[in-house]
C-alpha cells in the first residue's frame, strides 16, 4: 500500500510540474534623457516614459542607450504611443561593434505606419543570428525612427527585452471598478446624442454615468472612454424643481491619478461653500478610480446634505428621499464642453434654460398615516351607556343562577 501510494504521489507530482508554466526572464530599459536625437527630434523623460517630439521630416530618430546580453534575451519588445505617422517604416539595434552598411548598422524593416491613433501599441522583435549581426554578444544601444511629421509626438512607454517571446508586450488592461449589474439605471454621452457648446468635439469620446440611489446619499459610476487627465466629468442638480429659476448644483469630477471632486454655484448641507470655480469637496465624498488604456473609472458618493440647498429661499425644503431629484450630465472635454441635454443654446444656464427636467430620480413621498381617532364627549358618552349595558346583563345572568338552587 506504502509503495502504491509512493507511485501515485510521484505521478501526481509529476503531473504537476508538467502544468508549470515557465517563468519568462526579463530586463527593462531605464528610459531617460540620456537618450540623445537627430536635429529633426527632441527627446524628454517623463514620468518614467521617453517623449520624443519631431521638429522635422528630416530623419527624426532617437537611440537610447542599453546595455543587453543578446546570448539569453532574444526579443525585445517596444511599446509606445503615436500622434502622427511614424516616419520610415522602420526600427533598428545599434550595437557597440556591428557589421553593417557604413550609415551605422542593420535594419530590421518594421512598418508602424496605421498605428498613430494615440492608442498603446506594442512592436515585438526577434533577436537570431541574422539580425543584427554582431561581433559580440551586447547591444548597447537601441535607435528607433520617431514620428513622421513636425509637431508629432512619440511616447515610448517601455522597452523590454526578454528570453521568451511575447513576454514584454502588456498582457491585460488594468482592472476597472464598474460592474455594470451592481448599477440601477444608467446613461451615456457619445456621437449618438451629444450636444456641445464652446467648441466641444464629441469624436470617438464615450461617457457612461451609473446610478443607485441610496438612503444616505447618491452612489455615482462614471465609465470616461477617450477622455484625459484634467478633464471634467460633471452632474448638474436640480433638487425638488426648486432651482428651476436659478442655476443648478454643479459637482466636477476632475480626472487624474486621484480624483478631485468640486461642487459650484450653490451652498448646501454638507459645504457652505458656492465658488463659481468650484469648492473642494474631495475629502466629503468617498470615492476611487482607475486609469484604463482608453480612459478611465471611478466611482463616488455623493452624500445627501449636498442636495439640501441653502443660499436659495425655500430650497432648504427639499427631501432627499422623498422629493425627486432632477439632474444633468455634463463633460468639460474634446476642446470645449458636451452634454446630453436637449433643448438648449447653453446660453442661459438656469435650470430653466438647461431644460433640467429631462431626467430625475423619482421620490417615494412618506406614507400618509391615518391619525389616531380620539373619542369626542358625546362618543364617550355612548361608551359609557354601553359598558353599563354590559354589566346589567352580567348581574341580569347572577341573579337568575341563583334562583335556579
């Protein structure tokens, strides 16, 4: 039996290590200004990433410097971002000591053109013996075309080299917060149905803006596709309709590594604070977000003193809960400013004028209870002949029992 179960340990553990999968090696290149341009390009390091921004069509290129042991890293992978078309279709290795064309080592041709849409892309190549062709086993340097034309810009957000092929290309988009079937009702800003004002350009700009309304506040689920750092994704609010003939109670969400939240126009319960500008909220209102690929998420909540307005006469009144809360959606993006809202020239930004009507979050109204009835004299009275009824039956019932013995 020892020996039976010795044998099936050691096919269980064998069979384990087959699902092993192995474990890719990699180095990445430190990107910094050590990185040296033709006179078409300038080159900057920011936030860890090479900025390359060309000044000319004329042979724009950057190399940057590594030091790499191409006899155990046999790819190396370039991921980047491109504003314009990517000049000369092609990227190369420049190595200390290489044989090559005298213009300064080989080419390998790598077409990139197609790909400067701002979007992440990723470049793999293979290291064999025919490209490039070494003396020794160490590159030293890597050189890369940049963009095509002037004014373009050439972020590289990583160079990794690798022993396995595939392992420096970014392998899954960063997790978001938002699941779409945790949120009661949703809306959403894009081509279909934007309207603009100072200039804003929809585009490919996509904005999804969850909700759930809780008995403590507004729970706020926003999916920005498209939309950059620093641009606003915006509630417009208009509590019981009793704004309708002054402005609404903006709140910015300000879009960044962190989220700044920022309320406008409007006193209220949580911040006495009306700043045109925007009062900072952020530290009142929970909240995370996460920066994707192609934009970001976040979600917030919104605590309900913020819909109790103070600053207009009568507002105070409103009912989180009970009175419906009317709203708007807004983006401050695509060079100016986006809504969903119909019906308006945004030239008159009172409630009214905004047509913040359109889109509400119903009340429940308390339920009416019915008072509790209080006997009036004349109904205590008729009680009271009743009772003396009931106990001239009971002595009635007593009397005649006795008879009976």
């Amino acid at each position: 039996m020892k020996k039976l179960l010795a044998l099936v340990l050691a096919v269980v553990m064998v069979a384990a290590m087959s699902l092993i999968s192995y474990a890719a090696n990699t180095v990445s290149v430190e990107l910094t200004d050590e990185a040296t341009t033709s006179a078409a390009a300038t080159v900057e390091a920011v936030d860890g990433k090479l900025v390359v921004t060309t000044t000319s069509t004329n042979d724009p290129w950057v190399s940057i410097p590594v030091d790499i042991d191409t006899s155990v890293y046999k790819y190396f992978t370039v991921n980047f971002r491109a504003t314009k078309e990517i000049g000369g279709n092609n990227t190369y290795l420049k190595t200390e000591n290489y044989i090559g064309a005298a213009d300064g080592g080989d080419w390998e041709p790598h077409g990139m053109n197609g790909m400067a849409d701002g979007e992440l892309h990723s470049v793999e190549y293979s290291i064999d013996n025919g490209f490039p062709t070494f003396k020794d086993s160490n590159i030293t340097g890597v050189r890369l075309t940049a963009c095509g034309e002037p004014d373009g810009v050439f972020t590289i957000e990583s160079i990794i080299f690798a022993d396995t092929a595939g392992a420096g290309v970014p392998q899954q988009t960063p997790a978001g917060l938002i699941n779409d079937g945790d949120y009661s009702v949703s809306y959403v800003i894009d081509k279909t149905n934007a309207t603009s004002w100072a200039g804003g350009q929809i585009g490919d700009l996509s904005v999804t803006y969850f909700f759930n309304v809780k008995d403590d506040g507004l729970e706020v689920a926003v999916r920005a596709i498209g939309l950059v750092q620093d641009n606003l994704v915006q509630l417009n609010f208009n509590p019981g309709n009793k704004l309708w003939d002054t402005t609404g109670q903006f709140v910015s969400f300000k879009l960044g590594d962190t989220l700044t939240v920022l309320q406008h126009n409007h006193k209220n319960g949580l911040l006495d604070d009306d700043s045109a500008g925007g009062a900072d909220i952020t530290a009142k209102v929970p909240n995370e977000i996460v920066k994707l690929d192609n934009g970001y998420e976040f979600t917030a909540k919104l605590p309900k003193e913020l819909f109790t307005i103070t600053d207009v006469e009568g507002a105070d009144s409103f009912v989180y809960g009970q009175d419906d809360l009317y709203f708007g959606m807004f983006l401050v993006a695509g060079g100016g400013g986006l809504s969903n809202q119909q019906n308006t020239d945004y030239t008159d930004w009172t409630c009214k004028g905004l047509a913040l009507n359109q889109y509400k979050f119903a009340g429940a109204p308390a339920p009416v209870t019915e008072p509790e009835t209080v006997p009036q004299t004349g109904d205590a009275a008729v009680a009271m002949f009743a009772v003396i009824a009931v106990l001239a039956m009971g002595a009635a019932v007593v009397f005649m029992k006795k008879r009976a013995f």
